[in-house]
C-alpha cells in the first residue's frame, strides 16, 4: 500500500518537475533564476558606472556584454594562450533574454537615478549617502526604480531580490540594511501590491 501511494505521488510530481521544457511552477523558476541573473548583472553595471561613468552608454553597454560572454566562455574552455585571439560567438538565446530584462532596469535607473537617490537620502537617517557601500547603493536604486517605475514587478519580488543580491556581493547586515530602506520606500508607494503568480 505505502509503495503504491509512493509510486502515484512520485508520478505526479515527475512531470513538473523534470520534464523539459519545463511548464508550470517549474517554468517559473527558471525564469526567475534567470531574472536574478540579470539583476546581477544590471547591479554589476550600474556599480561601474557609479564609480567609473563613460561618456557613452551604449557603447558602455556594450563594451559590458560583450566581457560577460568572454568571461563566461573563459570559464568554460580556459585561459586563451599567449597571443591568442578569441573571437566571440553571437549571443545565445538565453544571454539576449538576460540582456532584454536587464538593460532597460539598467538606463531606467540612470535616467532616474537623482529621484531614487533622494529617496534613499529620505530614509537612510543618520547615514550620509557616499558612506553607504557602493555595492548597497546601486542594489536599491535597482530595487527602487522597479517598484516607482515596473508596474509588471511586485514591490515585494523587488525588495526579495535585492536583499538576496545584497547579501551575495557585499555582506550579511547589508541584507538587513537594504531591506529596512526598502521596506519604508515600498510603504509610501501607492499602487496596489500585485500578488505573485
């Protein structure tokens, strides 16, 4: 009686979970690993440029993709020899969807960058705002520009995602830190919160 029971629920969850391509919750996912990928990657970006602005952002930005490739096939087949010329493949599918979400967070936070900074100076009390980590500092203006300008993104997923990128590039306590900032920026918002689907 247990086996049977144990085989009929394993053949209900097989499905969903190992079946590709994959549909569901298990879709979901894999997208929303995707989208912490590009989240990274826009907080990378917007970490340069804070320190480090260019004269062109297009071409920044493309100067920006083009070394996570390189870095990304220099992880999977080693260093290049001494004078030797690696020419890059065309991005994959997967890279131009990182890209697509990824880029517009990236000049939607540049092009507001002023507002969300004085939101920051707003709640950061007994902080100046250059001693704020650089790191914690483009992490919320991601997190802040998605929820006063991505109607599509729940102000919760934003605030979740960016303690957890928080925490992986800088430390602990700036989890803490990044969540109280935006936990009091999120209650002054006045759109309703969307559930997550």
């Amino acid at each position: 009686m247990f086996l049977r029971s144990l085989r009929f629920r394993l053949k209900k969850l097989l499905p969903v979970v190992f079946h590709f391509p994959c549909r569901g919750y298990a879709a979901l996912c894999f997208n929303m690993g995707k989208r912490r990928e590009a989240r990274e990657r826009a907080v990378q970006f917007l970490f340069q440029h804070d320190l480090n602005p260019p004269d062109n952002l297009e071409l920044e930005l493309s100067t920006f993709w083009n070394s996570q490739r390189a870095a990304a096939i220099e992880d999977e087949k080693g260093h290049a020899k001494w004078g030797e010329v690696t020419e890059l493949p065309p991005p994959t599918v997967e890279e131009a969807e990182m890209r697509l979400f990824a880029e517009p967070l990236i000049k939607g936070v540049i092009q507001h960058r002023d507002a969300i900074d004085e939101k920051i100076k707003g709640h950061a009390k007994n902080w100046d705002f250059h001693r704020i980590a650089a790191v914690d500092r483009n992490v919320m203006r991601l997190a802040i520009y998605e929820m006063l300008h991505r109607d599509d993104i729940p102000p919760a997923v934003s605030i979740n995602e960016a303690v957890d990128i928080a925490k992986k590039f800088s430390t602990e306590d700036s989890g803490k830190f990044v969540n109280g900032i935006l936990d009091k920026i999120r209650s002054e918002i006045l759109r309703p919160a969307r559930p997550v689907q």
